[in-house]
C-alpha cells in the first residue's frame, strides 16, 4: 500500500493503477463501518484509494475540530488490512490553498436535517468531495447508508455537475447489540454507551409498525419519540420520516422512506436511520 500526501504524487500513483478504480473517502478515525467499504470496494473494483482529511469546512463554528480523534498509524494499518492499494493523506493547504474561495451548494436536499442542524456542514462536504473526485479521478466510490442524508447530498453533486463517478452505497455496520459503529462512539462513558442503544430501538419500534401494516407517518414519528424519550441521557434533536430521495417530511407513507434521528447523549451527538418501503 502506498500513502501520498500531495496532489502530484497522487496523481504520479493513480496514473499506475488498473481500473476500475474505488474510492473511499475518510476523515480517519476509521472503525469497521469504514473497513466495509474499503473490502466492499475491493471485491469490485481493481484498484481501491483511500483517502484521510478532516475537511475544516464541514465543521461547525460551535462543532470543536480540533477534539476530532486522529491515529494515521491505526487508520493506516486498518486501511491496509482492508485492501486499499493507494491512500492521499494531504495537509490543509493541499486542498485550499492560498485565497481559495469556491464552495458548491447542492440547494434543498442540504437543507433540512443535517443541513438545519449544521448550518453549512453539506456546503463543506460537497465542496471537498467534489476536489477529492478530481483529485483521484474513480470510477465508483463508496459510502455508509449510516450518513444517508450526505449519500444524498453527494449523488446530486455528482449528477449536477456530470461526475463520472458511480456512487455505491453501502448497509450500515452495527456492533452486536445494534449501536451504529460511529468515531464519536469513543466518547461515550458506560452508561452514555448504554443509553445509546435507545437510537436503535427507536428505529427498530417505528420499522416493526411499518412491517405490521402503519402508514400514518406521524405514528411513526411518535413511535421514535416515545423510545427516546423513555432513555433520560437521551436529548432528541430532531426525528424524521421523510421520502427517502428528496427527505421531504410525509404524512403517509406509500414508497419508500427513510426514518432518522439526532440526539445527544452527553456531550456526543449521534445519528442514526432505517430506510423502510
């Protein structure tokens, strides 16, 4: 596995490796969902980059960037372990360098949810991941269904702006006892680790509604609140069931949708969904 750390050494490696090329883009802290995508991208494609920056311009004025956990020695070895055969791993200044200016707005899709709660977070994101595309030039890159809303985001970047980029989304990793595998997962204590679990069974109560036949969106939005609410460390930011490919809030459900949810347990803010229809 190589590791580059500028735009020419990673254009000099890319220019070596056999396509399809599969791309996945990191900020580090890598876990198992992360390990998935890297040997989903292996089983198809011929060669897989990997790439690991924590992008400033998705973090919020109160969101601290500078706690965001980092290990390049463990990310490294898991990445390695995992199959990528190319990593980018640049400083700031290689992605914006002196007076960059240019931002990418992908319109209503970044606005509610995430986007309402992270004023300019999916502005940050668009922007990197459209550089970070040019940058290795794949033919797929692949992402977690856990982040479903920027999955979104991305895919109408990449249809917008005529992309030549297959986005390949993929199932959320769950540890056994069904919390999402997230890098904020670490700051929990045991007891904020135990309340978490109520996400899960939140979603878990709304999806068996579904299945046995509820289609009124706001018992489904009830039923998530009720679980959540019931777990006293839990503080709910927002919970949703919206049409799955433009997030608009519905009244009935009759297609395919998704259920997601925000909350803080502590000082950790978790999210997590379940794609239901």
């Amino acid at each position: 596995m190589e590791v580059v750390r500028t735009g020419a050494a990673l254009r000099t490696a890319r220019a070596r490796l056999p396509g399809p090329v599969g791309a996945v883009l990191t900020m580090g802290a890598l876990h198992a969902g992360h390990r998935s995508l890297v040997e989903r991208a292996r089983a198809e494609c011929r060669s897989v980059v990997a790439t690991i920056f924590v992008n400033p311009t998705q973090f919020g004025p109160a969101e601290d960037l500078a706690r965001y956990p980092r290990d390049e020695a463990a990310d490294l070895a898991l990445l390695g372990a995992a199959g990528a055969d190319l990593v980018f791993v640049p400083p700031v200044e290689e992605i914006y360098g002196p007076g960059f200016a240019t931002s990418i707005d992908v319109g209503p899709i970044a606005e509610p949810l995430e986007g309402a709660a992270r004023p300019g977070h999916f502005r940050g994101v668009a922007t990197v991941v459209a550089i970070l595309f040019e940058l290795v030039r794949p033919e797929r890159a692949y992402f977690g269904q856990k982040d479903a809303q920027q999955c979104l985001v991305v895919r109408r970047l990449v249809a917008d702006l005529a992309l030549p980029v297959e986005i390949v989304v993929c199932p959320t990793v769950r540890e056994p006892d069904g919390l999402a595998v997230s890098s904020r997962n670490r700051y929990l204590s045991p007891a904020e680790r135990t309340a978490a679990l109520a996400l899960h069974r939140a979603l878990a109560a709304a999806r068996d509604a579904y299945l046995a036949g509820e289609r009124d969106a706001a018992a489904l939005r009830r039923r998530i609140g009720e679980v959540l609410a019931a777990e006293p460390l839990v503080r709910v930011e927002y919970v949703s069931v919206a049409d799955a490919a433009t997030l608009t809030e519905l009244e009935r459900i009759g297609g395919p949708a998704l259920l997601s949810q925000a909350a803080r347990i502590g000082t950790t803010r978790l999210i997590d969904n379940e794609p239901i229809g």
